[in-house]
C-alpha cells in the first residue's frame, strides 16, 4: 500500500496549475477535463505517479473560491535549501508566509509559502 495523492479544490486551474508548475518547479503530469460531470482533474509533482505521491488540483466548474477550512494543514515538501526556495518563490510572484529558519523549539530549517487558493506548504530544508 502506498498514498497515492492529496487533493485540493481550486478556484482558477491555470492559476493554481502556475504556482504549482512554475513557482514550485513541479510538472503537470496529467490533465482531464470532465465536462459531464462540470469539472476538470489535473495531477502535478516532481516525479511520475507511479513512483512518488502527487497533487490533484480539482477544478469545480463555475466555482471560483473555497475556504481551506480549519482542518487541513498543509503539503510537506523537502528542499534541499529553504533559504534558496523562498528567494525562488519571491523571484516567481509566489507568497512567503514564514522566512526560512530553524522550526520553534527544534533545529529542522523550514519555511511555509502560500498557493493561490491559500492552501500552505511547507518547505522543509533536506538535512545534510
């Protein structure tokens, strides 16, 4: 058994496709529009689905914003240097919420950025 992705409801594909592409260096892996059912399906991450858990970017049609809700956390992703991420992040019109540093009451450097629909993402440094 294995987890094969965590889905989020967004309220502009492209524009969410964008941050998670472009700012996060991610790849679409797969992309399927469902106009019976009035939604679109896209899948992005840094490898293949078949080798590594991935993103569903679920696009609702005619639904242009959800709240997060208090329940959900965040995506974990590991960097090699969050410092580094967070200037990439910035460079490419992403939002930092916290500036990378070591973790409250620990040593483990990370950083949280925000996607456009508000969900969080942390960005945990790779430990040398």
């Amino acid at each position: 058994m294995k987890i094969l992705h965590t889905m989020l409801r967004v309220g502009d594909l492209d524009k969410s496709l964008a941050f998670y592409t472009e700012v996060l260096g991610m790849r679409l892996l797969r992309r399927t529009d469902y106009p019976e059912g009035k939604f679109t399906l896209a899948f992005v991450g840094y490898q293949e689905e078949s080798d590594g858990t991935v993103i569903e970017l679920t696009y609702n049609y005619g639904v242009d914003r959800y709240d997060p809700g208090s329940a959900f956390g965040h995506i974990a992703i590991q960097v090699d240097d969050a410092y580094a991420m967070c200037d990439s992040i910035r460079q490419r019109g992403g939002k930092v919420t916290r500036e990378a540093g070591p973790m409250k009451h620990g040593t483990t450097v990370i950083a949280f950025a925000e996607d456009p629909d508000g969900y969080k993402i942390e960005l945990i440094q790779r430990k040398r």
